[in-house]
C-alpha cells in the first residue's frame, strides 16, 4: 500500500463509526422533542425517533431531514472507506468522481437539519440530539480530512 492511502484510512473508519453512532441514536425515541400544552401554565414535553413522523406533523421540521442525510451520509463514507481499499478502488472511485467531496456536504447539511429546532428554543432539544449534533460535528471533520488526503494522492 502507498503511505499516501493508508492516512485516509483510519479517518474514514472513525467518521464510519461517528456516524452509525449518530444514527443509532436518531433511531432511539429521545432526540425529537415536541412541547406541548395541555393547559394554560402547563408544558407536556415528549421526545420521539428523528424518523417519527409525530414532530414532522406538529412543524418540527427538521429531525426526520436530518436522519435521512445522516443515512444518506453514512452509506456515502462507506463507499469512501471501501474506495480506499486497493482491491475495489477502481471499481468506487474511478466511477463516482464526485464521491469525495458528496459525504462531507452531506454530513454538514445533516448537522445543520440537526441544529435547526434551535431555532424554536433550546427545549426542542434534548441530550441525544447534542450528541447526535456533535457526532455529526466531528463526522464531517473526519471526512473533510479524507477528501483532502484522497485529493492529494
């Protein structure tokens, strides 16, 4: 192997596993917060999937975007990892030129589509969806560092 594809490597795997970490937790039902009022003084606060169509339906828009590009992300850096790998390189990268650069862009679209209920206060989210924010952070920083060592070879 070149020293040139073994640096990448090792990157790719940790923002493979940063990422199904992320989605594990976006599966779990505590990321998607929805408040509601049962009364006038009162907050009911309840946390779903961010693939739950519950909060899609009460306008908290973003949690089921962000775990589809989170998918979407992680089946990209997994063609990344396997495009690294001598025996299949011909085959992932040669055909999708574009590859590189597609799973970071879709991590941070991810990360902000994770951030966005922000935007209505900070009781819309909740632990995991901080955590899965950071995953998604450190993900793509992962992946920016892999496109750049794959643009150098």
């Amino acid at each position: 192997m070149k020293p040139s594809t073994k640096r990448p490597l090792p990157a790719a795997i940790g923002a493979a596993g940063l990422l199904a970490a992320a989605l594990v937790l976006e599966i779990l039902p505590y990321g998607a917060v929805l408040v509601f009022a049962p009364g006038p003084g009162e907050q009911l606060i309840q946390a779903f999937s961010y693939f739950s169509l519950a909060p899609f339906g009460y306008a908290n828009f973003f949690p089921l975007p962000a775990g589809i590009l989170t998918a979407a992300s992680l089946l990209l850096s997994l063609l990344v990892l396997f495009g690294l790998l001598p025996a299949v390189r011909k085959q992932i990268s040669a055909g999708i030129p574009g590859l590189r650069t597609a799973a970071p862009a879709c991590c941070i679209a991810a990360l902000a589509c994770s951030l966005l209920p922000l935007s209505f206060g900070p009781v819309y989210m909740s632990w995991a969806s901080y955590t899965v924010s950071a995953l998604l952070l450190a993900a793509a920083g992962l992946l920016f560092y892999t496109a750049a060592a794959q643009k150098k070879s």
